[in-house]
C-alpha cells in the first residue's frame, strides 16, 4: 500500500515539474540550436551556454514585447501561438509518455494527450499574456 502511495504521489510531483517544464518548451528549444549552432562553430563549451542562455531570454522578450506594444489583437495572438506551439507538442508528449503504460485503447490514449497538450499550451499561452501585460503595462 505504501509503495502505491509512493507511486501516485512521485507521478503528481512528475506531472507537476513537468508542467513547469513544458510551459518554457520553447526558449528552451531555441537556446539548444542556438547552443549546437555556437559549438558546432568550434566557439567553446562557456561561450555557447552564454549564447544559448541569451537566445532563449530574447525569445521570451520578443513574444512579450509583441504581446505588450502590439494594438492589433491577431498579432498578438500569432505570437502566442508561436510560443505555444512547441508547448503544446512538449504537453502532448508528457501526456502520452505518462498514461502510455496505463491505458490501451489508442484512440483514447491520443484524445487524452491533445487534450493534454491543448491544456499546456493554452496555459503557456495565458502565462505568457499576463506577463506581457504585467511588465509593459501602459
């Protein structure tokens, strides 16, 4: 009984951690090709974290200022989309990677990871919006 307990709570702590994780999919995706690209440049180990950590900040900075100087609310909205794409894709996969091992029907099981992934991607998508408004409130 207790290693089910054990079992349930570490899976709520994996999901939860993961959430986290995925929400950010996508600085974290442009500061890895941002970090292959630097070393495949022969630049070095540092200075290819340094880039990379750089390119996944102005990737996060574009979006939010986009989303804090744009008047028009489709482009808003595109710049969302863009960052919660891959947020949506990374929900998906942690769905699916999740529940794979408990659920057999393959119909089910992909209704629930884009259900997942719409979930995480709408939530990086109003994460991102409130922090765009917050830090360029007019």
């Amino acid at each position: 009984m207790t290693l089910i307990l054990l079992a349930i709570s570490l899976t709520i702590a994996l999901c939860v951690i993961a959430y986290h994780f995925a929400i950010y999919a996508l600085p974290f995706m442009v500061g890895l090709t941002v970090f292959q690209y630097v070393y495949g440049m022969e630049a070095g180990f540092l200075m290819s974290g340094f880039a990379a950590i750089g390119a996944a900040l102005l990737s996060v900075a574009f979006v939010v200022a986009v989303v804090g100087f744009a008047k028009n609310p489709a482009l808003r909205l595109i710049a969302l989309a863009i960052f919660a794409v891959p947020t949506a894709i990374a929900g998906y996969a942690l769905v699916h990677g999740v529940t794979k091992n408990f659920i057999d029907s393959t119909i089910v099981l992909n209704l629930l990871g884009s259900t997942g992934g719409m979930f995480i991607g709408i939530a990086a998508m109003l994460n991102l919006n409130a922090l765009g408004t917050a830090v360029l409130s007019r």
